[in-house]
C-alpha cells in the first residue's frame, strides 16, 4: 500500500477506532519523507493539528501523545475548549486557523498563539490595539486569497504586497508568515508556489500551507507549518448545535 492510500486508510476509520497517536507517527512520516525528497530539513515543518469540532475527549489523545502545536478555526470554540486544555497542558500552543471578526479580536488575542487568518487593514489595526491593551504579542500570519475567489477570506493577490507592508509599519504588528487554502478544484501546487514567492519577497520565513489532502505537495512547495486535521482526528463530527 503507497502512502497516500494509508493515509486514506486512517481517514476512513470510524471515530471509535482512530488511533490518533499512530495517524500523528503516520503524518510525520509522509512529511520527513517529502521533506527528504526535496533536500529539506524534516523538522522545518511543524504539524498544526487540527481539532475544530473534535471535543476534548478526541483531542486529549493528541496531547497524550506529546503533540501540542493544535488549529482551531472559530473563536468561540477555542474559548470553550482551550482554557482547560492549556491548563491541563501550558505548553500547548493554538493556531487560529478561521476568519476573525473584530468584535472577537480581544478574545483571541488572550487565547491563541498564533492568528493566521489577517487578510485586511481593520482586523490588522483592531489587533494591533488588542495587543496593546492585553499586552499580548501573538504572532501574525496573513492569509492570502491565492486563487482571487470571490466568496474566501484572504488579502486579495491586487493588494498583499502593500498590506503585509502595512501590518509590519503601520501596526508593528508581529508578521511571520502567510497562509493559503487553495481552491478546491484546482492544482494546489501553484498556490503554494505563489504563496512562497510572495513570502520570498518579503523575507517571511513561515509558511502555513497544506491540509489532509495535499499536505506532502505543500511540503515539497515549502511549507513550514501543515494544518491537518482528518487525518489525524478521523472525520470530523458535526458542530454541536
Ligand atoms: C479544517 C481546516 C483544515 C484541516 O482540514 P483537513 O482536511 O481536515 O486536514 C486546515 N486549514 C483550515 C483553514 C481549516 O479550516
């Protein structure tokens, strides 16, 4: 069995079975192997386990495990998970992975570590006051709409090179990097490639890119942070409500 339908393999398992430890081993596997393939450092890429909709019982695996680099993609969710679950565990970090509202800037500025999802100028000021007022520094990633889709979050391509330059001299904001969530239906491999040129100009060393599906090509673009989930946590359940 080629790597790929492993992977398939612990997707299709049922919740009950999924052995989030083995799925962990098995991700890092594909990754130092794609890694190797293009003559990077395996552990350049950081794996960003996410865990949007899991509940603790299915996320507690993970942490047993030793992993603690976690991607939520909603505030409010994180604010009923995550308190506990860094209590329990201080040096678990958390990503936001989802798109920022300003009214919840303040929230995930206290709680998370990491906020990739900045893509305009008023998310950009309202955490840079956020940061300010919580004295607070989480780093920032910008999320760039690689694919121009009208209906996803992200800088518009038009517009990234001027606000990343905003985010950085206007609002001191703590920039390290880009994210991108390719169009479903197209070739992920060019987004990333885009993604990396515009990090390159910049000077920007992180690189968010790649999910369950296509995480070995992203490494092979670059990528330093994988943000999986399915494969790690099996299917993801419903959202409560
Ligand atoms: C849900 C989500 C992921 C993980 O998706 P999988 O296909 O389950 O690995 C990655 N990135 C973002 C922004 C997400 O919302």
């Amino acid at each position: 069995m080629g790597a790929t339908g492993f992977r398939m393999q612990m997707v299709n398992q049922s919740s009950e079975q999924v052995d989030v430890r083995r799925n962990l081993l098995a991700v890092r596997a594909e990754i130092d192997a794609a890694a190797a393939a293009v003559e990077r450092e395996p552990n350049s890429v950081t794996i960003i386990a996410v865990s949007k909709t899991n509940p603790p019982e299915r996320i507690l695996p993970a942490l047993d495990a030793g992993h603690r680099i976690f991607g939520e993609n909603r505030v409010q969710e994180a604010e009923d998970k995550w308190p506990a679950l860094k209590e329990a565990f201080p040096d678990a970090r958390l990503h936001l992975i989802g798109p920022l509202q300003r009214n919840k800037v303040r929230r995930a500025v206290q709680l998370c570590d990491v906020i990739e999802s900045v893509d305009r100028p008023k998310l950009a000021r309202s955490l840079a006051n956020a940061m300010e007022s919580e004295d607070r520094r989480p780093d920032v990633l910008i999320q760039v709409n690689t694919g121009d889709e009208p209906q996803k979050h992200g800088a518009a391509l038009a517009d990234v090179d001027s606000f990343i330059e905003e985010c950085v001299e206007t609002y001191g904001l703590p920039l390290k990097g880009l994210m991108c969530i390719p169009p479903a239906d197209e070739e992920p491999s060019l987004h990333f490639a885009l993604l990396r040129e515009i990090a390159r100009r910049h000077n920007l060393p992180e690189l968010s890119m790649g999910m369950t599906g296509d995480y070995p090509i992203a490494v092979r673009f670059g990528a330093t942070m994988v943000r999986v989930g399915t494969a790690i946590f099996g299917p993801r359940p419903p959202l409560p409500g």
